[in-house]
C-alpha cells in the first residue's frame, strides 16, 4: 500500500512517500506513523508531491506544515494531485514559461 504523511492535523494535503499511480489506496500517516485515514487516488503523483485530503474549492487555502501555502486555482477533489496546475502560490507568482515546462 502506497503512503502518504501529513504534517499537522489542519493540513488539507499529504505528501506521497512513493510514487502513486491512480486507484492506489493510499495511507495517509502522521508524524508518529500512526494511520489516519486511507484516500483513494484520483492521479499519478511522484514521491514527494501533495495528494488533496478533502475537497477544496476553487480559491479556498491550501494547507501544509498547519499553514497556507497557496490557494486553490480550480476546485480540487479528495484525492486528487495537488500541484501548480491547481494551486496558485502565495510565495511566488507563477509565469507561463514556467508552467510550460511542467507540462
């Protein structure tokens, strides 16, 4: 089963432990690796990026580490990949050129 660890129970997202394909059930984990919940994964997301623990709605804050980090551009479903193609950061604008080259 593939994993997840959230950060801070405010947290909306968790970042993937392994690579996730979709369909895989994932177990979501705290920081003391006790299992919080199982999402079912809507994406393919690479180690390391966010998978969405609830739905989000378009404009509503993105959270990580108990704190915004950016606000959902489009609506984001429970499980969905949480990325720059659906969160806009509040540290950094994003330019066209960088998001062509995510594509």
């Amino acid at each position: 089963m593939k994993k997840a660890l959230t950060m801070d129970p405010r947290d909306n997202v968790a970042t993937a432990l392994a690579g996730i394909e979709p369909g895989d059930d994932v177990e979501v984990l705290s920081t003391t690796r006790e299992v919080l919940r199982h999402v079912h994964a809507n994406d393919a997301l690479p180690l390391g990026h966010k998978i969405a623990l609830a739905d989000i709605a378009a404009g509503d804050d993105v959270v990580k580490y108990g704190a915004k980090i950016g606000r959902a551009s489009r609506q984001i479903r429970l499980g969905d990949y949480v990325h720059i193609h659906n969160v806009t950061s509040d540290r950094m604008p994003l330019t066209e050129n960088m998001l062509h080259h995510t594509r």
